[in-house]
C-alpha cells in the first residue's frame, strides 16, 4: 500500500456502504456456478501490492477463459463488496493489525482463502552503501543524514509508529521525521542514491523500492516497527462454494518478497501507463511461476 496501516474508521465504512454496493453493481443473485466463468475482483485503490497482484490473477484467470472483472475501490467498500457478495474476490487482507477492525466486522460473511505473502513490515531503510545496520546505529549521524528521517504520509500509520515509537525507542530525539507523500519520499531516496549520499526513509515491505534500488532495512532489536503481517485472499461465501476451481487455486497461491517486488516494479513502474501491459511483460519471464498458479 502507499501509506501504511491506514486503518479507516468503521464510521466512514458504513456513510461508504451504500456508495460502495451502487459502485460494485452487480447483483449476487446472478453469480452461477462452477459453469460460471465471470469473476470480479476488487481492488483496494492506492495499494500497490494489491493492484499488481489483482492484475495477475486477471491475467491467469482470463487465459483460462474467465472474464475478468477488476473494480477499484476504497479498502472499505471493497469489505463490504465482498460480504454481500458484489464483490467475488479480494487478495489484500493485511492481518492482524492493519485490517483489525474490518475483519472483526465482515469475517463471518466472508471466505478467508489464507495467506499469500507473511512478510508484511513497517522498516526504517537505507542505501546499501551506507555502513550502519541498526535503527539505533542512526544515533550520533545527526550531522550526515542532516537530522532527517524522510517519511512519508502525516496520517500514515508507518509514520506514527516512527514517530511515537522507534524514534523515542532509540533515542533519536534530536531527529526530524520529515513527512510530506511516498512519491516525494521515493524521489529523495533516488535522487540521494543516484549521488550517493547517505539518507534514511521510512518504507516497508512489500514494495517495488527493493527492486528498483540499493537499500537495506535496518535491524530493529528492540521491535518498535512491530512484528510481520500476512496478506490474505478472501472470497464472497457464494463465490467460494459455486467456483471451486478458482478458490483452490487461491488457496494455494503464495509469493515471496523477492518476487513481488519484481511484480510491482515492472508493472506498476516500467509499464505505469498500461497495467495489463506490465503483466504480460512479467508474465513471459517469469511463466513457470504463472503456469503454476492455476492448473
């Protein structure tokens, strides 16, 4: 995602709901079974790793003759999609923080297919060329890095947790977490490796950033960014019980860091204009891992 444990209030998902059903359009009722072969699949907007993925499966499912359907929404809307059913499928659940309040909600009325990707964490990262390997080792480098963590959203949960607990954790008091948008906050870090001079930002995993750049996390000993995330699939309850063909394959699905940040960059980077594009592009090197997500 672009800014981190952006938890939505459960307020702002029940004003959404109505606009939410209004904008997915479909009607569950019409959903068929395993003869069915239309499959639509929500997007949470601005969420990279849910949008390369999203266009993935799109790719794979229509190369086996389903017709695709990819609708991009707010992360609530899409909750609410999938639990009445408008929406089939959705492959960016981040449990169990990040989407904490929406699962105690919806978790009932949807089909959790598991987790894809466990690797999900909030980090503090700098250019490889740099030689320090803790958060704590940022101490006493006030000079260099000029008293700046480059950050990235105010609202974003990545920067909170910096703020309220890495940065006292570590007694980088005399720091200032620079916030201001992930773009600003990736164009600092190129524009600093392209010179290469020392910077720390705020990023996490997954993200497309590992494979662009040189950059290494930095320990964190003392656990202040948290512990790791999973990202789950869930499905509508009708779309899990009519269409097992496509809910086994899912369950099966899995994508490790590496990898996925390969997805993101050349689809979300190298062909940002045309997603479908991308997918295909990454789809020909890499084809025994696409051959393998659904047989």
């Amino acid at each position: 995602m672009n800014s981190k444990l952006r938890i939505t209030a459960l307020a702002s998902a029940a004003l959404l709901s109505m606009s939410a059903l209004a904008a997915c359009g479909s009607d569950a009722s019409d959903k068929g079974g395993d003869d069915d072969k239309s499959v639509t699949i929500g997007m949470a907007a601005g969420w990279d790793e849910d949008i390369a993925v999203s266009h993935l499966w799109k790719h794979v499912l229509e190369d086996k003759g389903y017709k695709v359907e990819l609708k991009e929404l707010d992360v609530a809307p899409v909750f609410i999609g999938v639990a009445k059913g408008d929406l089939d499928l959705f492959f960016d659940t981040w449990l169990p923080v990040t989407h904490e309040d929406y699962w105690k909600q919806y978790k009932d009325k949807v089909v959790d297919l598991g987790s894809w990707y466990d690797e999900a964490t909030l980090n503090i990262a700098v250019p490889e060329y740099m030689d320090i390997e803790t958060i704590g080792d940022l101490k006493g480098m006030e000079k260099e890095l000029d008293s700046t963590i480059t950050g990235i959203d105010p609202g974003a949960g990545l920067t909170r947790i910096t703020k309220d607990e890495a940065i006292p954790a570590y007694g980088l008091k005399n720091f200032d977490l620079k916030t201001s948008s992930t773009p600003a906050m990736l164009a600092g870090l190129k524009k600093s490796i392209d010179e290469k001079k020392p910077i720390v930002v705020t990023l996490w995993h997954p993200h497309w950033a590992y494979s662009a750049f040189p950059i290494k996390d930095l320990k964190d000993p003392k656990g202040a960014m948290g512990k790791a995330e999973e990202l789950h699939s869930i499905a509508s309850e009708d779309f899990a019980k009519n269409n097992s063909a496509v809910t086994e394959a899912v369950k099966a699905f899995k994508m490790d860091d590496e990898t996925l940040a390969d997805l993101e960059r050349v689809v979300l980077q190298d062909h940002k204009d045309d997603l479908d594009a991308g997918v295909d592009a990454w789809a020909k090197d890499n084809q025994d891992f696409v051959d393998s997500m659904m047989k």
